[in-house]
C-alpha cells in the first residue's frame, strides 16, 4: 500500500513537472489536455477523464479523452448542452452528483447516456483564472459517492496548472499575431512611400499629390491602398492612368 501510495505521488508530481513546462516551451494544447485526461485516470481514484475548452463564439468544444466512451458522452454533453462540464463551466463552480440514478430531473437526457456508458457519478471542476473561466474537466466513477478530498485538490491543481499553460499558450499567439500585423503594416507603408515616389516622379507631382493619386485609385476602384501601390511598383498600373493634376 506504502508503495503504490508513493508511486502515486511520485507520477503526480511527475504530471505537474511535465505541465509546469509548457509553460516556457512551445506545446500542442491537445497533447497538454491528453496527457491530463489520461494521468487523472492513473493518479486518481477515476473511470475516465475528459477537457472541454470554450472556443471564440463562447461555446464548449471537447479537446480531450481519456477513452473512447468517454469521448462519446462528451460529445453528447456538447450537442445536448446538459450535464456538469456544461454546467461547471456556465457558474465557474464544481458540479458534483454522486449518484446519477438521483438526476433525472437536472439532466434527464445526460444520466441517461452517462449510466448506459457504465458510470454512476461525476464531478466535473472548472478550468479558471481569477473570474476567466475557459473550460471544464470531467471525472467520471463506476461506483456512486464523492470523490476523496485529496483527489479532488489534486485533480483542480491539475486544471489550474493546465489553465495557465492555456492561457499562456494564447497571449503568445495574441502577441504573436499583433507582432504580425504590426510588421505588415510598416511593410505595406514602405511600399506606398515607393510607389508615391515612382507616381511623383513621373507624372511630376507633389510627394502629397501623388498620395491622394493613389488613395483617389484605391477607393474608385475598392481596392486596397498597398495592392494599388504594389501594382505601381510592378508595372501593372501604369502611373499615368491615375487621376492627378495635370502637369
């Protein structure tokens, strides 16, 4: 019992070394959320484990399963939008039913599926950052009753850890995406100042003048300014074909 006890703890600590790493590396979410899907099941005293994620729109996706079964029931969690990952992530609080004979009333359809699946009780735990509820994880039990106190701090240390991973996983990309933009508006300006230039010199304008030939061109024709310019540039729009004063 000592031994299997410290097996335990040594694979959980395992589990939050390994989490606690993507935090400074590039990761696969999915492979983040499996691997804690799949070490609740052997770390803590659970059937089948599974994460849902809200997506941009605000509704539930499942991202990962510890089984197939499980796969299953969430999905139908999903479509039927009814029982705890649901209802967790909606109040950002722990949903507990122990026995789920006794939830016909809360989800009539849900305890349905989730007893022909082999389960008989769930609690289901909020992935959550001061108030920013983003998902939710599922653990799932053949045998009705709560789980232990102890399992259940472990397993929302889990969620949490994997909840800073998430969100940190997302500011990269969000900076990472502004860093993008940023780069292809100042490359779009150096190709507008070039093309000013060509219009200016040819047409013998004003640096001003050959700006509003441009703009003038860009909006008579819907088309945005640095494609205007960049078919300047090439040859494809020939400089006198644009509206300016004559000189």
């Amino acid at each position: 019992m000592a031994n299997k006890t410290m097996a335990r703890e040594e694979l959980l600590t395992r589990t939050f070394v390994e989490l606690a790493d993507t935090l400074v590396a590039d990761f696969d979410v999915v492979e983040l959320l499996t691997l804690l899907a799949d070490r609740c099941v052997e770390v803590l005293d659970v059937a089948a484990a599974g994460l849902m994620l809200v997506n941009p729109d605000g509704d539930l996706r499942v991202m990962a399963s510890s089984s197939e079964a499980m796969r299953v029931l969430e999905l139908f969690e999903v479509q039927a939008k009814e029982g705890p990952c649901p209802d967790c992530f909606r109040t950002g609080e722990p949903v507990i039913a122990t026995d789920l004979t006794k939830v016909s009333e809360r989800w009539p359809r849900f305890a349905v599926e989730a007893m022909n699946a082999g389960f008989r009780s769930v609690q289901a735990l909020p992935m959550r950052l001061r108030g920013n509820v983003i998902g939710a994880l599922n653990l799932f039990h053949v045998d009705t009753g709560e789980m232990r106190q102890g399992d259940v701090e472990a397993a929302q240390a889990l969620a949490d850890v994997a909840t800073i991973a998430v969100l940190s996983h997302r500011a990269v990309l969000e900076v990472q995406i502004v860093n993008d933009q940023l780069t292809q508006a100042l490359n779009s300006r150096v190709v507008i100042e070039q093309a000013k230039g060509m219009v200016a010199e040819s047409r013998g304008l004003a640096i001003d003048e050959a700006f509003s030939a441009l703009r003038s061109h860009a909006r008579d024709h819907n088309l945005r300014l640095v494609d205007v310019a960049n078919d300047v540039i090439n040859g494809a729009l020939p400089t006198a074909s644009l509206e300016g004063p004559l000189t």
